[in-house]
C-alpha cells in the first residue's frame, strides 16, 4: 500500500516532462515553419523583383532602340564642297556648295568662314579680303550705268552668294554659298580665288529635327553640341 503513491506521483511526473516536451516540440516547430515562411517570402519578393528589373531592362532596351533607329533615320550629315569646273555647262566656273549627305533634313543656323586670321558670316566679305571682289562689283555697276542697254552681268559675268541663316535642306540636296562663272572679264579675279581657295576653311552649325546639333568644317570632322549658340561655334585654325 506505501508504494502506490510513489507510482502515481512517478507516472504524473512523467506525463507531465512528456506535455512539457511536447510542447517544446511544438514552439520549435512554429519557430521552424515561421522561419520557412519567412525565407520563402524572401525568394518569392527577390524572384519578383528581379522579373520586375528584367521587365524594366527589357523595355529601356527597346527604348533606347527605338531612340537609336530615329535618330539613325534622321541624322543630317553635312559636307562642304568646291569645285572650278561646272561639267553640265562645261565652262570654268567655281561653285561653294554644302551638301546633305545624311538620312534626314538638316536645319542649318550659320557657317562661319576663316581667312588670313580673321573670320567671316558672309562668304563675299572672305573673297573680298582675299580677292578684292568689291572693286569686281562697283567696276560691272559702273559699266552697266554706262551702258544700259547691255547686260554686262551675263556678257562679263556676275558671282551669286547666299547666306544660310535657318535653312532647312533635305537629305540629298545641296545649298549654293558662291558661283562664279569665268569670262575674260573676270578671268584675274576668278583665278585668284581659285588659287587662294587652299587658305580657305570653314565651320557650319546646323541640327537635326530631333533638336540634335553638330558642327562641321571643310574637312568633314563633325562634332556633336548642345545647341548652335555662338559659343558653341570655335573658330577652326587656318591651314
């Protein structure tokens, strides 16, 4: 009969270290399953934002190809070009032109020209500096008031200029800047500016219709600027 209570007390001690352990078990097993969770949610946001990311990289790319493939379409080159001789009117005649050799339309805002140290905005003042082509002009309108009755500008032969300021010039065309067709009246003149035509350079500012500007000179460097302000425009050094 004395043993009896010790069993009881031993078997409730029992139970009770097993609920103990059990719920041990338990809270680790909580703390196990909340710990899964919590890395799975951490793999299911990573995974998500790098799908997010490559989603983001996947449309840039195609953004910036898109950007890439307008501005290829629509990149004006601009080329200046001399020559002395016209071969449909084959005649001596010396022509100034720039040229639009890109894939879109060029806006041109103003060509600088350089002489002997000194620059020019309009090319006749550069062939008066260089050639005397003032005293060309005033001697053909003093013949002409003299003569009126005599086209002295086709018998003698005139010059044409123009001065690009805000031209648009497509892609494929060319813009005259000076023409001048030799005669014996102007044979002095014209060959002194044909042999003086080495110590000549220039630089024009122009940009593209998608507000891209670039400079570019008689040596077709070109370079790309912000904008055709004048203080984007540098002065190129004599040759």
């Amino acid at each position: 009969m004395s043993e009896q209570p010790d069993n009881n007390e031993q078997l409730q001690t029992t139970h009770h270290n097993n609920r103990r352990r059990s719920i041990r078990n338990l809270k680790l097993s909580r703390s196990k399953m909340n710990t899964v969770l919590a890395l799975c949610a951490m793999l299911i946001s990573a995974a998500s934002f790098y799908a997010t990311y490559l989603q983001a990289k996947a449309a840039q790319e195609q953004v910036s190809a898109a950007e890439m493939q307008l501005r290829t379409e629509t990149w004006p080159w601009l080329q200046f070009s001399y020559s002395n001789f016209d071969l449909e009117a084959t005649k001596p005649t010396i022509k100034v032109e720039i040229r639009n050799s890109g894939t879109g339309p060029a806006i041109v805002h103003y060509i600088h020209y350089f002489y002997d140290g000194q620059q020019f905005t309009d090319i006749t003042d550069l062939m008066d500096a260089c050639c005397n082509l003032n005293a060309y002009q005033q001697a053909l309108q003093s013949a002409q008031a003299e003569e009126d009755n005599i086209n002295f500008l086709k018998k003698f032969g005139w010059y044409v200029s123009s001065l690009p300021q805000k031209v648009l010039l497509a892609d494929g065309d060319n813009f005259n800047l000076f023409t001048m067709q030799k005669s014996n009246f102007n044979s002095g003149l014209w060959n002194k500016i044909d042999k003086q035509r080495h110590l000549f350079s220039a630089t024009a500012c122009y940009c593209s219709i998608l507000k891209q500007c670039y400079t570019t000179n008689d040596k077709a460097e070109i370079s790309e600027v912000k904008n055709c302000s004048q203080k984007e425009l540098k002065n190129t050094a004599q040759p």
